[in-house]
C-alpha cells in the first residue's frame, strides 16, 4: 500500500470515529435528526423552509421547551411532574386577576412567578416530607391547581393585559427574532450552566444514579429535590407569561395536555426516565423535533387527530430505544 492511500485510508478512519463518537452525544445526533425531518418537510411543502416560518418554529417551540427544561431537572433524579400544565394555568390566572386590581404590570409578572415556584416548592414538600411519590404528589396537585385556576378565575378568561405584557409574547428583537425564543434560550444557557458547572447540577446527576448513594455521601437529596421542584414550577410561570403575551388573554383553561408535550419533548431528547442520564440541550432540540411534527403535518395537512397519534408514537418509540440501548 503507498503511503498516499495509508494516509487516505487514516483520513476515512478518523472521520468515521470522529461522527462515531458524536453521534453517541445526545444533543449532536438528535441536531442530525432535526435537521433530516427538516429537509424532508422542505422536499413536501415550500412553505416549509423558511425564514418566517423557521421563526415561527421557534416561536411555538418557546412555551413547552420551557416547560420541558424544569421537567429535565426532575426527570434527571427519576421523578416526575405530571402538575406542569395546571401549575401554568393558575400562576397565570393569579398574575392576571392581581393586575385587575391594581394595574400594576410589574406586580402581576412578580405574582405569576412567585406562584409558579410556590407551586412547585410544595410538590416538593409533599415529595421529600411526606414521602409521597411523585407521580401521586403531582397528579394530586394537577387537580388542585386548575381547581384553583377555575375558581379564581370563576371560568371567565382575563382580558384587557396591556400592551408592554403582550411585548413579552408577541414583540420581535431587531423586528425579526420573536422575544419568546429570546426568553427560551436565556432560560436554556442558565439551565445548562446550573446543571453542568455548579454543584447543585452534579448533585441532581448523583440522585439520579442513586438515591441512596447519594444520601450516604452527604448530599441533601431533600433539599435538592425540592429545589428542583420549584424551579420547574418557576419555569412554569416564566412560560404562562409568555402565552398570555402571545393571546393577549389569560386563559384559566390554558396549559391543558402541556404535561405531555413537556414530558414527550425530555424523553425525545433522550433523558431517561430513570434518571442520572441526559443533556438540557438534547431537550431542547427535543421540544423543537415536537414543535416541528406539529407545524410540518398542519403545512402539508394532516388532520389534527393524526398529529396526535403521531406525537403518542414517537413518545413510546424514545422511551422504548432508552430501555433498549440501558439494556444493551
């Protein structure tokens, strides 16, 4: 052999082990499927690639990614939050019925989030100090919260937010990126940078291998558990924001099935619902593979009942490849 092809030969061998291992990272290889369902769509309609509607991708990507990152930090020490759309709803519907009595924007985004995180704050209480198990603790608070949104609210949608609420969901930075997808990659670079270069983010790894080895070596699994709890009812309040800007309406009903996108977008993007496994990033990208089923199937028009086998389909097909590649 010349040493033109050895050095061919080395060239193809280090290519291949280069794409070998990043396909073995989450957030590249779901990039790459991404990406193929986007030339796919572009090959089905031209009204699919775009520039607006890739904005517009983004743009109803914001609310549920969102959700799905505080839904990662639980599903990374094995919980669950099945409360997320109900815990959306209510905040909202306190916020808006708190600027009906004083008109103070400032107040009402400050009474959404706090009652967002006071949301979360118990589930976690109920988890770690009563010892009920997640998907009880929050299946129960599901009901609660959007009994809550419902009575409050007396069922009746709050109208009349003002124009600076409704910047939040509808205005464009440069007049061309929707303020949404700003809020969602903010919320993603402080996500990731808790989870992966601050201690709070290693001790949520280390719950999620194991629970008890954790606890053994010292680290305050109930403090932790509660925190991640609140920051996912938070992140909730940061999302009803956002929607309630989009409408220019507060919807006590709002949120409704949100659990299942934010769940189905984590798990796409590859975190197990064991735990101690998975990537912030990959979430995102999973929420935007979500968001894109849904868009591409309206624009070539697939009935809106098949969107929903569809994303029900892919939901199992994730969780079924993660018990498949933990067994392997």
């Amino acid at each position: 052999m010349t040493k033109n092809n050895q050095s061919s030969s080395a060239g193809k061998t280090g290519i291949m082990r280069f794409f070998g291992r990043a396909m073995k990272n989450q957030a590249f290889s779901m990039f790459i499927i991404l990406i193929a369902m986007w030339i796919v769509l572009a090959f089905m309609s031209p009204y699919f690639f775009t520039v607006s509607n890739i904005f517009e991708i983004t743009l109803q990507t914001a609310v549920v990614a969102i959700i799905a990152a505080g839904e990662t930090f639980i599903t990374l020490t094995g919980g669950l939050d099945l409360s997320v759309g109900s815990t959306f709803a209510c905040s909202a519907v306190l916020g808006g019925l708190v600027f009906q009595a004083t008109q103070n924007l400032f107040l009402s985004l400050a009474t959404t989030l706090l009652s967002g995180l006071v949301f979360g704050l118990i589930n976690g209480l109920l988890i770690t100090g009563l010892k009920v198990p997640p998907f009880i603790a929050t299946l129960g608070m599901m009901g609660i919260a959007r009994g809550f949104a419902l009575i409050f609210s007396r069922g009746i949608p709050i109208f009349g937010l003002p124009p600076t609420y409704m910047w939040i969901g509808q205005g464009k930075l440069f007049n061309l990126i929707p303020i949404p997808t700003v809020i969602m990659v903010l919320v993603f670079i402080v996500a990731y940078l808790l989870l992966n270069y601050t201690r709070f983010g290693r001790f949520i790894f280390a719950i999620g291998s194991n629970t008890e080895a954790a606890r053994l070596s010292g680290i305050p699994v109930a403090k932790v558990t509660i925190g991640i709890y609140a920051i996912c009812g938070l992140l909730c309040g940061i999302a009803s924001t956002i929607e309630a800007g989009r409408l220019g309406t507060i919807q006590p009903a709002g949120g409704n099935g949100y659990e299942l996108l934010a769940i189905g977008a984590v798990v796409i993007g590859g975190t197990s619902t064991f735990g101690g496994e998975g990537s912030i990033i990959a979430t995102l990208i999973g929420a935007i593979i979500v968001t894109t089923i849904r868009n591409g199937l309206n624009i070539i028009g697939v009935n809106a009942f098949w969107q929903q086998v569809v994303n029900g389909m892919i939901i199992i097909g994730a969780v079924a490849t993660d018990q498949m590649r933990r067994h392997k």
